[in-house]
C-alpha cells in the first residue's frame, strides 16, 4: 500500500520520522545534564578536602554529622557515594573545609576558598592552657569520651567509629589524630583563686607527642586501679608529683604506678555557662 500523499504531491512519512527524531532527543538531555554531580566524584572531592582540612578518616562522618546537624548514618552515605547532600549541608560543609561548594558538588572552578579560616579560643583560662599557632587558626573536631576509654584510647581511636563517643566538639588547638574531649568530674581542679576547672568543663587532651612541663595540665593513668585523672605536673628538686588545683586535696607522687596518658591543651565552659 502506497503512502498517502499530501499537498504539494510528498510522503508525509517524512514528517513523522522528523517527529520522533525530536522526541528521541529530548530525551537524552537529562542523562547529560546530571553526570557532572554524580555521586562517586562527589565522595572522592569530599574525603579529599576534608583530609587536607585535617580531618582523619576515622570518624569522618560523624565530624562532617556534626557540622551540618545530620545523623552520622547520613553522613556517612555521602562519603560511601550513596548520596549527594542538599545545597544549604554542602554550603556548610564547603565554609567549614574552606572549599568552593561549586567545586564540591560540581567539581566546577578552583576548589580553594580566598582567605584563611579564623576562629578563636573556646575559654581562657590562662596561658596553661594554650592556644593553637599561628593567628589564622584551622577548626579541628574531636570525640567526647569516657574517663574509662581515656585509659586505653591512644591504643584504640584506631577503631573510633561513628557513634564511639558522646559528642563531637570543635577546637581551633591541634591535638593530633587521636585526640579526645574529656568531661571534668568533681571538684579536685576547682581552685579559690587564680584559673580553675569546674564540674562540667570539658577538656580537649592531645594524647601523643608531648613533652612533660612542669606547671602544665596533664590527663594521668593510676595502673593499679587503672582510674584515670586530670591533675597539673610539678617537678622539684627532682621529684615529681601531679597536684591538684584544690587545695583540701593532696598531691599523688608519680611512681612506677602512675602513667601520664595526654596532655591538656584547650577547654570548653560547662555547658550550662553558655
């Protein structure tokens, strides 16, 4: 059977393969427009500027949880190429790594922010405790822990995972890979006069690669009851000791029995002073 024929004496077949050719190509447009944001570049830009912003791979998607107020399971799944986070979680994330959110969720432009990231001291206390160098200062996450896993964390923050600690808090000092937060327990380091730390302040320890300085504030291991406990290191004419800032407590005589665990570096008002 012969084709109709129109007006000026044509097969309008030809109109209709015109017709879906059209078609046929409005439909492959959307699948060009999305591959810039897949998820897999996505994930490699974000490990890859959180670990230059100092951020370890243990606990990651908890740290990146806690600066855009999603669950850690959440997180995580933009780090596992599951997802890709809203525009408002990536424009948070992007200010915290000092990183263009194009660049993050694009791979579009340089991927550097002009400008060093600020941030100040959380408390001051005095020059004990003491603040990260040089002035433009890198904002660092670490866990909130129990004084029990603080005996044994510089061994096991291998194995942090998501979940591992009470919270998350930020610190302009650089306590290492393994640092921890630690809440105050009683009143041994409240003193009358000069700094002090109340019940509840939390304490920021950088549990390797410091060095022993009298006066300074040190986080210690008693092995034989294997309590752990926050105490400033004297040394005198030799002989070293912890104190307490508290008086009406009496000072414990380092020995064979005593292991210092970490050094305190930075610390945080109890959370019913903000």
């Amino acid at each position: 059977m012969e084709p109709p024929i129109g007006p000026n004496n044509e097969p309008e077949v030809h109109i209709k393969q015109e017709l879906i050719v059209q078609t046929s190509s409005c439909d492959d447009e959307p699948m060009v427009q999305y591959s810039p944001t897949s998820n897999e570049a996505f994930s490699i830009r974000l490990k890859n500027a959180a670990r230059a912003a100092g951020f370890s791979d243990w606990g990651m998607g908890a740290r990146l949880a806690s600066l855009t107020g999603v669950t850690p399971k959440a997180a995580s799944k933009w780090l596992n190429a599951e997802a890709i986070p809203r525009r408002e979680l990536a424009i948070t994330i992007a200010s915290a790594l000092n990183i263009r959110v194009e660049w993050l969720l694009y791979g579009q432009g340089q991927q550097s922010q002009p400008g060093p990231t600020v941030s100040g001291p959380s408390v001051e206390f005095n020059d004990n405790v003491e603040e990260a160098q040089p002035e433009y200062k890198k904002v660092r996450t670490y866990p909130l822990i129990s004084w029990i896993a603080a005996g044994n964390w510089a061994e096991a923050c291998d194995n942090y995972m998501p979940g591992d600690g009470e919270d998350i808090l930020e610190s302009s000092a650089n306590a290492g890979e393994c640092g921890y937060w630690l809440t105050v327990r009683g009143d041994s380091m409240t003193s009358r006069s000069g700094f002090s730390f109340s019940e509840g302040t939390r304490i920021l320890v950088q549990p390797e690669g410091f060095e022993l300085i009298s006066g300074k504030l040190y986080i210690a291991k008693l092995i034989d009851t294997g309590e752990t406990t926050f105490k400033s290191y004297i040394r005198d004419a030799g002989v070293e000791y912890l104190k307490p800032l508290n008086d009406q407590y009496p000072p414990i005589r380092i020995d064979s029995n005593v292991q210092i665990i970490g050094r305190v570096i930075d610390a945080k008002a109890p959370p019913s002073a903000f």
